[in-house]
C-alpha cells in the first residue's frame, strides 16, 4: 500500500503529493494534498480550497481565482470556531475602504 514499483524494481514509497495503492502512485487531486510518503489516500484540503502542485503539504492549499483567504468563522461544529476560509474577492478597491469606514 502507498509504494510503487518500476518494472522488475524493487518498490519505491509513493512521494508526498502523491498516493498510491497495487504497485502505481498518482498526483493527489485538485483539493486535496498529502504530506507523507508511502500513503493509499490524500488528505481534504480546507472547504473551498484547491490545491497547487506540488501538493506535498497544507500550505498548498489555496483559495481560487478571484478569491481571498480570510480569517472567517466555520459554519461546521466539528470545526475550529476560526479558520482561514476563501471569500469572493471584491470588485474594486474602494469598496473596501467604504466597509472600513463604515
């Protein structure tokens, strides 16, 4: 589990970012990361977050275009009240100095 072999070679551990199972090791997907060698499944990025290559750790996980990370309150109770959450990037500059005047 977790290990690849080349050929007639002996197995190889699968790499962090990647996850494998039967001899073969696979990029992780597109919102979920793995930060340890040798492993059969990835890890869940963040709700929201998709993750860059080389998906290899938590840090790879990143909001989507047009979106900022922010420091915001989780809507689920079996997750830490605060957490960095992606939010839809405002259009122009303005509006937010108009919300921090407010």
């Amino acid at each position: 589990p977790g290990f690849s072999s080349y050929g007639a070679g002996p197995c190889v551990a699968c790499p962090a970012g990647r996850y494998g199972s039967n001899g073969t090791c696979w990029d992780c997907p597109d919102s979920q990361y793995q930060n340890a060698t040798g492993q059969e499944e990835c890890l869940d990025c963040p709700a929201g977050m998709i993750s860059k290559q080389p998906r290899s750790s938590r840090s790879d996980c990143v909001c989507g275009r047009g979106e900022l990370m922010v420091l915001g309150m989780s809507s689920r109770w079996s997750e830490p009240p605060l957490q960095w959450v992606c939010r839809p990037a405002p259009v122009d500059r303005s509006s937010i100095l108009q919300q921090c005047s407010d």
